[in-house]
C-alpha cells in the first residue's frame, strides 16, 4: 500500500456482512462529485458491503451533494477500510 493509505488495511479481508466501517475512498471523476471536501485526495467516510447477505458485492458509503447540502451514496473506489473504533459498532 502506498505512504497515503498506511495503517489502513487491505479490502481482501474487508467483512462483507452489513459491517459498518470507515472507509477510504478515491473520487474519479466523471461518477459523480460526492467527497466531503472540494479535492480529488482520498477521504474518509463510513460504509458497509452486504454481499453476504444480498449476494451483490457493493460498498454503499455516506457522500455530499455540493448542490443541495446533504448526504447522498458516495460515487468513488474504495482504496481500504479500518474497523469502526471501540464503542461505535451499532
């Protein structure tokens, strides 16, 4: 992994049952524009995949809609994961 992602973990061992985790995310252009800060730099949010339980392997993750003020489904590719921190499991 590269210096910008140290200390995040690979997404070949991400849980892929409803886990919610926080979540790197690389925008691309062209898919959207739905990162938290007006930058192309990886950010953070947080996130789930449900294949395991829907068959569909999806990270569904919290965006911004610049337009309209508010929270959308992020457009981007997830770069890696950590667990959510100790006592913010639901």
């Amino acid at each position: 992994m590269s210096d910008a992602i140290r200390g995040w973990r690979s997404m070949h061992g991400a849980p892929k049952d409803n886990t919610m985790v926080l979540l790197l995310v690389q925008p691309i252009e062209g898919e959207g524009w739905t990162p938290f800060a007006d930058s192309m730099d990886p950010y953070v949010t947080i996130g789930f995949n449900g294949r395991d339980d829907t068959g569909t392997d999806c990270w569904q993750f919290a965006g911004w809609d610049w337009s309209h003020d508010c929270f959308v489904d992020g457009q981007g590719k997830v770069l890696a994961w950590m667990p959510l921190p100790v006592g913010w499991q639901a």
